[in-house]
C-alpha cells in the first residue's frame, strides 16, 4: 500500500467539502455534495469518490452550475414533492425533498420526489439507502446523456439511465438495494478502457457505422453504446427517459447532451424517486412480508448466488474500521484543487 | 390459409364465454376473461388467445380456483386500492379495481392497485393499455411460478415475472408499450422448442447441473431458465417478487409453484400496478411533456429502430378488418370442450 494513503471518513469528508468551498460552493450544498463522496470512497465506488471533485470543478469553471441557489420545494395536496434545484447540483435538492417524501409516503402508502434542474451529481444508490432508512421501498432513476442508442438504431439517443431499488430490512444492517445503468456498460467503464487501451467486452458498444466494435476510442468518437439485455434494456431505458426526462417536463437524455455542447460537464436535468410504505400495502400483517423477502434473499444465498451490493455493503465495513486508501497519485491531483 | 379457419372477433368472445360458462364459471368472470382472451388473439398473442382456452378448463377442472367468487374491494384513505379476488381468475378483479385505481391517481397523481389471491390469466399489456386509455402512465408486475434462477446460482427460485408499462399517446391510437418477461426466454418459448424439440437460443437457460443448455427438455426435467441481461435482469425479477409478491403478502413464485404442487394449473398469487397522471407531474404545461414524449419517440423510429408493440398494434389493425385466422387444429381442440 506504499502508493495509497490513509484517510479517515472524516478526513474525505472534510477534503471535499474545502475543496467545494474554496471554489465558492455554498456551505449546505458543500455539505450536501461532500456527504456523497463520502459515502462513494467509503463503498469502494472509486469513481464516485473524491476522483470525482476534479470533474466537480470542472463543471463549476464551466460557469453554468448555480453554486448557491437554495432549491426550492412545492408542497400541495397531491402525493408528488417537487423540488425545483435552480440549476444548482442535486444532492441537496434530494435532501430537502426526501423528508417530505416520506411524511407523504407513511401518510398514504406511495409518493413521488420529482428534482427538477439539477445538474445531477450523485449515484443512486445513497438516496434510496437513505429512503430504506425511512422503512420505506425506494424507487430512483434519471436520464443522462445521449450515449447509447436504442435496440435496432445505430446512434445514440438514450441515456445511460440508472434506474436503483431499495427494500428495507429490518434484522439485517444493510437493506437490499441494486443502481444499474440500462447501458450494457457504464461510461465510467468506457472511458477507463478509452484512457487504459484495453478491449470492450462483447456486444456493448457500436462503431460510427453502427458496427460492433470492441475499441472504445471509435464508440466515444461518434460511435455509441448498447443498452443492457437487448431490446428489453432498451424499452426500460426508454421508459426512464419518459418517466424522468418528458413526465417532470424537464430534458432528456439527448437535450442534457445538447445543452452541455461538449463542454463534458455534469448532465443537467431531473430526477425521479418513488417510496412505498409497506404497511400500507399487503393485508396488515408486516411480519408475513419481511419474512417472505428474508426467505427470498436466503433462498437466493443459500445456492451462492450474491445479492446486488454487498460488495459494497463489505467494503463499507472495512472502511469504517480501517478508513479509506486513496491512490497518492489521485490525492496529489486533488490537492492541486486547493492551491 | 385452407387450415386456418376465419372468425370475428365478436366471435371469439363468444366462443370463449361460452366455453367458460359451460364450466360453471360466472357471468362477470366469463365476460372479463372473454375480453382477455379477445385482446390476445386480436393481436396476434396467440398464447394468449383462445389456445389458452384448454389451461383454463384445465385449472378449473383441478377444482381449486372458485369460478363464481366476487372480487372484494377495499377502498381507504390511502392511495391503494386493495381487491382480493378470492381465488378466482384475475381478470375481473382488475376489471373491478382500475375505474378505482384511476380516479385515486387523477386526485393525488399517484396510486396503486394490488390485487391478491388471483389465479392469474393475462398478459400485462392488455391491463396496462386500459391504465393509458385514461390518460395515466401504468405499470404492472406479477411474480408467476419458479422457473428461473437468480444470476449466479443453479437452481430456480425467481418466477418469469413480466414488467409492463405504457405512456399515453395523444395524436396516436396506440401508447407507448411494453410488457416483456425478465426472464431470458418466455416460459411458452421454452414449451415450443421442447414440443417441436428444436434448440434453445445460447445463454437462456441451464440444466439440473446447473450448466448451460440448449435442450429445452432439459430445462423442463429439473433445470432453469435465466434472467435476461444477467444480474441485471436477475435484481429487476427479485424486485418484481419483493414488490408484487412479499409488499402483497401474497405468495412469491416459489410459493405458487409449491401450492400448484405438479397440477400445471395457472400460478395463484398477486398482481401490483400503479398509475401515474402526467398532468399532475411536471410543471404545469402538459403540452410540453406530450411533445418532449413524442420527440424521443421519433428520435427512435427515425433511426429504424422499432418501438415495443408495434407488431402487436400491426396484427390488431389487420383483426379489426378482417378478424382473426385460427388454426383447424386448434379450432377442433376447442370445440371439443364444448362437447
């Protein structure tokens, strides 16, 4: 480990939120946002991490993120929490809305949380843990930016598109949840295998002329990726441009992309959560559902097939004991954010 | 066509009705699952059309569906309309519950619909596509019997577990809809290339040893189906068993099939769907949601990519002019129910 370094969880959080500051991030959304990369570089999600400030910056020099705008809620009587981010950056839209989200969700069993313009930094993953925290179901998606083209097209109007679930689990500490992207791969991925020259897996990415191709140079240069599972992926992903992108009249994945006009900023648009209170659904009897899913979950252990997350869920737990190692090459990177 | 035999689709209604009813099942139950039945075989669905005819005197025959039971709604102040159909078929509990379903989602612009206790006959889409005729977003799910096994594991434990979803088109006839299984290959694919023994697609399925097959035999005799689009596809089928299968506390697919213990009737369990009103989603300019919807839509089929049921809404058109051509093979099969 002579090439990382050790920091506590504290640590990161404290590096990103001076970082955010010193480039004129307001205190709670400097909270908001730092509190996301925490939980990234605690998870082992090192593309969620502090690797992401640079990008962070990046997208702050831009000049087009609002900073400091507060996001402002709507509350009325139907069973949707609206919150307007004011083109500032989600995660502290998410963190107004979610608590109205769940007053609205244990008062009539369901609720929505629509964020309109927000340039969207967060993975999915933490905003529906933190709705199973709640004790409730969670339900997150978003458009993203016209990469990866429909099943039968050969250019790119879809999203990536993740689309995340959580249930929450009582006698467990961890709840089950999954956050996959609807691309056969993540663009993360992509660009690592761009950056490292490394071949692409089979059947996820097309060339400019609409060929299969394993060089991630020819699909990031007007080529496009494959959506996850066919035609099936492809529909899902299509139904989280319609539920995220045109439901919340906000953009799709295609206009966040010609808004952005290669700047290569964060994507700019909504996002859409949903939240169940399972003792209103069923027939009154909680304990019959949480055991039923603890059931499914053993019967899916038992044969040595893994639940989504619990990699993560491992890594969280070395994390809090032992903190995080960072690469001294990453670090050095961010401490010239702060010069 | 000298072996297919012409109907009308008023026909097939009455073919159908009046075969159930010569099974003692009742009037609305006969009339709700005609309607079904009518869809299916309009469109093409042929699985779902009167084929289906023989399954269902089949299951009424094994004596544990109730032919006459009525669908019992209870409505609260929550947004979830609760109709336990009393182990009848499922057609006119959804029949009874969606008018409810709707006028709860035009109020708050979100609700849900969880049906319990059905033995269930019908695809999603039919049910879906009636939730878009008011003008609502619709999305439906149901565990069924299991069939398939979790990604990473051998044996199955995950039901074929359809997800269907549809977006109201104004200045279209047809919404925008799918409804696929999240498994690799539908449990009646499978049944086809097993009866007419011809070779499995590569990667849908493994044996009792837990390896890869193309025989679908084999599948049957004590191997599984796979998810489609790997642990991906396998996190969304444990989804739809968590959410309309433990959240109802109805039966998950492993329940079904140990109720069905070998009769091979239709799986006995429940069904979820919500509805979305776009009107109250967004911000206010419905107009501009419509719009946005059809842009990504055409953005679609412009690069020859197809929408989802357009085959489907292809066949229907041609029925509605012509009516449908059933097989004389299945035709004689009918008719002999009626004897």
């Amino acid at each position: 480990m002579t090439n990382k370094i050790n920091l506590s969880l504290d640590q990161i959080y404290d590096l990103s939120f001076k970082i955010l500051f010193k480039y004129g991030v307001s205190e709670p959304h400097a909270s908001a946002i730092a509190k996301v990369i925490l939980a990234g570089e605690r998870d082992e999600c090192i593309s969620h991490g502090v690797y992401r400030l640079g990008v962070l910056v990046h997208t702050i020099n831009q000049g087009h993120v609002s900073k400091t705008a507060e996001p402002k809620m709507t509350i009325d009587d139907t069973s949707i929490v609206k919150v307007d981010a004011q083109y500032a950056f989600s995660p502290l839209a998410f963190e107004k809305g979610v608590e109205e989200l769940a007053r609205k969700t244990k008062q009539v069993g369901i609720a929505a949380l629509q964020i309109n313009h927000c340039y969207h930094f967060s993975a999915l993953w933490p905003e529906v843990e933190i709705i199973a925290a709640h004790g409730l179901v969670g339900i997150a998606m978003t458009p993203s930016h016209a990469w990866v083209t429909p099943a039968g097209g050969n250019y790119p109007v879809l999203g990536t598109n993740p689309l995340a679930f959580s249930w929450p689990r009582e006698h467990a500490v961890n709840p089950y949840v999954f956050d996959f992207a609807t691309s056969a791969i993540a663009r993360g991925d992509l660009e690592l295998h761009d950056r490292t020259n490394t071949e692409l897996p089979d059947n996820v990415a097309i060339d400019r002329d609409g060929n299969i191709t394993k060089n991630a140079k020819a699909v990031i240069d007007g080529g496009s990726m494959l959506t996850f599972g066919g035609y099936k992926g492809s529909a899902l992903s299509t139904m989280i441009e319609l539920m995220s992108g045109a439901l919340l009249e906000d953009l799709t994945s295609q206009e966040s992309l010609d808004l952005d006009a290669g700047k290569k900023s964060f994507p700019c648009h909504g996002e859409l959560l949903f939240a169940f209170d399972p003792s209103k659904f069923g027939l009154g009897n909680i304990a019959k559902t949480t055991a039923s899913a603890e059931r499914l979950f053993k019967s899916i252990t038992d044969q040595g097939a893994r639940l989504p997350s619990q990699r993560r869920f491992a890594a969280r737990k070395r994390s809090q004991e032992n903190g995080v190692f960072i690469s001294k090459h990453i670090y050095s990177e961010i401490q010239k954010l702060l010069e």
